[in-house]
C-alpha cells in the first residue's frame, strides 16, 4: 500500500534525523512488522472486497440509485484500516527511541 510505504519512509527520515547519538547510523527496525503484516493481511482482504463492492454497480444499484452505501462502507473501512495500521507504525517507531533511553538510563 503507498500510504504505508510512504509513512515507512517518513519514519526511516526522522530516525536518521533524531536517533540518540549513540544509535546513529544503524537502521531503523521495526520489530511489530510481523504483526502488522497479521493486521493487514486480514484487514486488506475485507477492503479488498469493499472495493469491489463499492467499483461494481449491479442493474438494481443503478435503478435505485443505492451503489453510494458500498461507496460509503468502503471509504469508512479503507479510513479504519489505513488509521490502525499507521498507528501500529508509529507504535513499534516510539517503542525504538523509547526503549533505547530507557536502557540507556538504566546501565
């Protein structure tokens, strides 16, 4: 998906900007990616699916003019979908630069 490779590359830029010095250079991991492919590749079949739903205009959606539903389910599960999988990123990026302080205030 562009948005979430997009928002990869943002973080991978911040992280070369504003990683603590002593981690400079070494790229950024992101260790939740396996939980978020999980989330994605159940999530992506459903708005796999909307989208479908929402681009196929049966003869009866056409008569009654009602094709707007799936249009309006699936923006709303594209929005859900696109919200948790950036938020799952920006977890997994924080959980990086906070951990990282935390242990090295702890040695």
């Amino acid at each position: 998906m562009k948005i979430e490779s997009e928002y990869r590359a943002y973080l991978e830029d911040l992280w070369k900007d504003y990683a603590p010095d002593d981690l400079k250079g070494i790229p950024l991991v992101f260790e939740e990616q396996q939980l978020c492919q999980l989330m994605t590749d159940d999530d992506r079949e459903g708005v796999d699916a909307a989208f479908k739903d929402a681009t196929e205009q049966t003869l009866w959606e056409r008569i009654t003019k009602t094709n707007h539903k799936d249009v309006t389910f699936y923006k709303g599960l594209l929005q859900e979908y696109t919200r948790d999988l950036l938020m799952v990123m920006r977890e997994d990026f924080l959980e990086e630069i906070i951990g990282h302080h935390i242990k090295k205030q702890s040695i």
